[in-house]
C-alpha cells in the first residue's frame, strides 16, 4: 500500500509536472485494529491522530542508525514479498500484514536513542498535544492487552478517569510512549508531504478528509464518552441513491454536551487535522446542522434527525480553517435540508458538485447546462463512493450492484434507466462540441466529461485518479460489507493491473486526460485564494 512518503512524491510529481494545484486523500485517520483491521477510512478508532501505517518507515531519521540490519533486511524482504502479491498475483491490499511488518520495523527504530534536537521536538509535540494524546496512546495500549473494543475491557478500565485506568497508564508507560512517538513520527511526515506540495507550486497542496465519525470501540469513542450519545448510530434516510436509507454504525456527538465544553473536542479535532492541510474536506457537510439517528438495532427507515448550532459549528470551523490558512470543503451531496448550501456559502465554505448528479430538477430534468453551475464548489465527474467513469459509461456498476443483490428494481429496469441517463449526457456533451471522438470511444467520453468541467465557474476541478487510469472498479460500493473488497483495491488500469507511482506518471492515458486539463495550468501559486485544479 502507499505511504506518506509516496504522497509527497505524488504531490511533487503532480504539481511539478501536471501543474496540479492540490492532490486530495481520502481520511488518514487512526483505525481499530482487529482481525481483520476495518479496511474503511470513514469508520476510525480517531479522527484526532492519523494512522502510523502510512508512515515511510525508511524515512524517519532513526532508522539508519538500527543496530539488527538484519533483521530490518528480513522485513524489507518480506515487505517486497508482499507488494509483489498485490502487483503480480492479483491479492487485495492487506493492511493488516502491512502494519505487522512496520510495527516490528518501528519497535527496532524506537530502540535507537533521540539526538538531543530530536528529543526536544518530541517533548514539544507531547505538550501541545496534552491529555488527547495521552489518551489515544493509552488505549492503543489497552487494546493490546484487552483487545479493540473498550466495551469488552474489564469495567474499571471503561472509564478513562478511573483509578484503575491511572494505574494502568503507569503500568503500560513504555507501550503508551510507543504509540506517542508513532503519532509524532506520523505527523512529522504529513508535515513533509505539505511541504512537497508547495515546494511544488501546488497552490492549495494536501486537502485531507474529515469522516463524519468514529468507530462505537474506539479511542475517541472511550475518551470522550460524555460528547457522545451511546446506542445511537448516524446514517442517512431513503434517498435517490439509496432506498433503503444507511445506518453507518457511528455514534454521534450530542449536542449539549458539545455546547456545554465549549465545542473544545470539535475545535482540537479541526486544529489537529488542519495543521498539515492546505485544505480540509468534510463528509457528509449537512451534518454540521443536523444527523439522521438511527437507534441502535432499528432499520435506518425508523430513525429521525436531531438538529446541532449550525452556528456555532461553523463559527469554529471557518474559525480553525482561517487560522490554519486552509480552505474548506463540504461534502453536500444526498438529501440537503434547505438553506444548508446558502449557510456554507456565506461562509466560504466550497461545496461538492458531481456532474451525473447536476441536472436542472427544478424544470426539465435534463443536464444542467456548465454556465449554470455553482462556482464555489469542488467539481468532479465521480467520487469513492461512486463507479469510475468507464464503469458507468459500460453500464458496469449496474451489473455489479444486481450480482450482490444491491437493486430494489429488476436488472432490466435498472440497466435501462441506466443507459438513458448515460446517453443523455453523452449527446448533451456531443451538442457542446465536447466529444470529438464519438460517443462510441470510451477513452474519449472520459476526456469529453473533464472538458465539460473546464466549462462551469467551478472554483476547483479534480480528477479521480483511477479515471486517469481507466480503472473499471469501484473502491467503495455502499450498502456492502464481506461482499466487495472494498478500500483494498489498489489503482489498476484498463485491464485491472495493479499499476505503480512511477508506472502512473508514465501511463499515456493519465497524460491524454491532463492535456485536456492544460488550460487549468496557472503560472506562480496566487497570494489568496486556491488555484481552480
């Protein structure tokens, strides 16, 4: 799997040589481990602290100085096994094998003394961070005795304020300083991987990703049990996109007792993201004013929202985003209660347009002309939650969603609405001059569906890495579980092979679509404001 080291380079690569303005990530966010570890980013153990199995282990400083190099070439050795399984063998990411091989390199690193200087930056970093990293690091010790749900844990070690769990932390001292330096080390490089970005031009740089919660047997979930509402799940109604509404197993914050502390977890969570971001994407936007409850073991159709400040939730966002110099993201997409995308506005804050969905619902229903866009948003033809552009243009993911048992109407009612919507948009693009090639090229749709970005006022137009690619698969399908490997894809081509960092920078396809991009192309990063790719 990739790094924060492969992020720099890609940072580097992308605005150096494509003129990119800023590479988006999905959540970095601290999983729960397990057997197997939940592959999705939008289900973490924290959201304050990232995840140490994206650090380049290489890259920290101390690892030239480990004594065993034997046993670190062990490691490496199997590492290149294990890539070798994904790239030749077809094997699915397994990020479980990746952190067991990491975590065995890092105990060896941590047994290398800090240089006085690196001593020093250490203890800054254990200071700023206070009792939320104590408290992270702490349970990340727990679990590893206890295992990764505090639900399970021994009753006095639920209360994080107990005597007992003091003891413990006295008990578990050197574990719990492991999992600090990990914090400190990864955070270290997601500061590398921003410098990367703007070292290259890149106007904006890293737009790192809030998920909407936590995992119910996490870290924030046992540190901050008193801000959340516990057998109570977040999810989403019946939508367009979803009949049967979602229940996504994350307990929400409540409102009170948010408002009672001040919003203190909110504003440390938005300070710790956006200290390394150029940019901060928040999920599911809408609920920064209201979230769709769900009680716990009732269908999502049975619950019902429960409204927070909207705003003082946004006072502290655009608060922390200005203070960080960042720009904001909404994710606004699904049901949007009315004056949520007017609130945002007013506030800076960019939302989410998606091209299949932009239609003119209000009259004809038809594709909404790109003049009549909205300019202050993210414009994207698909996002990770939705098929590739080849996949829905070949109708694939409705073939997929069938299989799994996924459609509510019959295959052949799907596939049809499926394939009008296509070839409406298709001769919408064609009537635009933006297909050239035919509707018949898929290669070609793809590039015609970006030039029709480039015509809307959209304030930033991104580019889903696997459409460079002409990747057929989705990396999440909604509504799934065990029945789709999802988030352990790696990227592929066409053909469904693996493909590399250096493998992507010299794919003529990716080359084709950025040629299509060029105009975007800025000269010097402007003094304000995010470039518009």
């Amino acid at each position: 799997m990739g790094d924060l080291g492969d992020l720099a380079d890609l940072a580097a690569w992308s605005g150096r040589a494509l003129g990119a303005g800023f590479v988006q990530v999905n959540p970095l966010h601290a999983a729960v481990p397990g057997d197997p570890t939940d592959p999705s980013p939008y289900r973490p153990s924290s959201r304050r602290f990232p995840d140490p199995v994206h650090l380049r282990v290489e890259d920290i400083p101390e690892y030239g100085y480990v004594a065993d190099r034997g046993a670190l070439d062990d490691l490496r050795q199997s590492a290149a096994s294990l890539t070798d399984t994904v790239l030749y063998k077809g094997a699915l990411i397994d990020r479980d094998a990746v952190w067991e091989l990491k975590r065995r390199a890092l105990e060896l690193v941590r047994e290398v003394p800090l240089t006085p200087g690196r001593r020093a930056a250490y203890c800054d970093f254990l200071a700023e961070q206070g009792r939320a990293l104590e408290d992270h690091a702490l349970w990340c010790a727990l679990a590893e005795v206890h295992g990764p749900d505090w639900h399970a844990w021994p009753a006095a070690l639920r209360d994080p304020r107990s005597r007992e769990t003091a003891r413990a932390r006295g008990e578990l001292l050197d574990r719990v300083d492991f999992h600090c330096r990990l914090a400190w080390l990864t955070d270290d490089q997601l500061a590398g991987a921003q410098r990367a970005a703007l070292d290259a031009g890149m106007s904006v740089g890293v737009v790192h990703d809030l998920a909407v919660g936590v995992h119910p047997g996490g870290s924030d979930s046992w540190a901050q049990q008193d801000a959340l509402a516990h057998g109570m799940s977040v999810g989403a109604p019946p939508d367009a996109f979803n009949a049967r509404g979602q229940d996504w197993g994350l307990p929400p914050w409540r409102p009170d007792a948010l408002a009672a502390s001040g919003y203190a977890p909110y504003r440390g969570l938005l300070r710790g993201l956006l200290a390394h971001a150029g940019a901060l994407r928040i999920d599911h936007v809408m609920g920064l004013f209201r979230l769709w409850w769900v009680p716990e073991g009732r269908p999502p159709t049975e619950g019902t929202y429960v409204g927070h400040d909207a705003e003082a939730m946004l006072a502290v966002l655009v608060l922390e985003a200005h203070r960080a110099g960042a720009v904001v993201l909404g994710e606004d997409l699904g049901t949007v209660e009315p004056g949520v995308r007017e609130a945002l506005a007013r506030r800076g804050v960019l939302g989410t347009s998606v091209l299949w969905f932009e239609r003119d619902w209000a009259d004809t229903g038809r594709p909404l002309a790109p003049e009549r866009w909205r300019e202050d948003c993210l414009a994207t033809v698909t996002t990770h939650d939705l098929p590739s552009t080849a996949a829905r243009l070949a109708g694939d993911h409705v073939t997929l969603r069938h299989r799994l048992g996924l459609l509510t109407r019959p295959l052949a009612v799907e596939a049809a609405a499926d394939a009008t919507d296509t070839a409406e948009w298709l001769g919408h693009l064609s009537r635009l001059g933006l297909l050239p090639e035919g509707e018949s090229d898929e290669e070609g749709a793809v590039r015609a569906v970006h030039r029709f970005l480039l015509r809307t006022p959209a304030r930033l137009v991104g580019v889903w890495l696997p459409d460079a690619l002409g990747d057929r698969r989705p990396q999440n399908l909604p509504g799934t579980w065990d029945q789709y490997p999802n988030w352990r894809l790696p990227v592929a081509d066409a053909e469904g092979n693996p493909v590399t960092l250096e493998e992507l920078a010299a794919a003529p396809r990716l080359h084709r679509l950025m040629e299509v991009l060029a105009p975007l192309r800025k000269g010097p990063r402007p003094p304000h404001g995010p470039a518009r790719e």
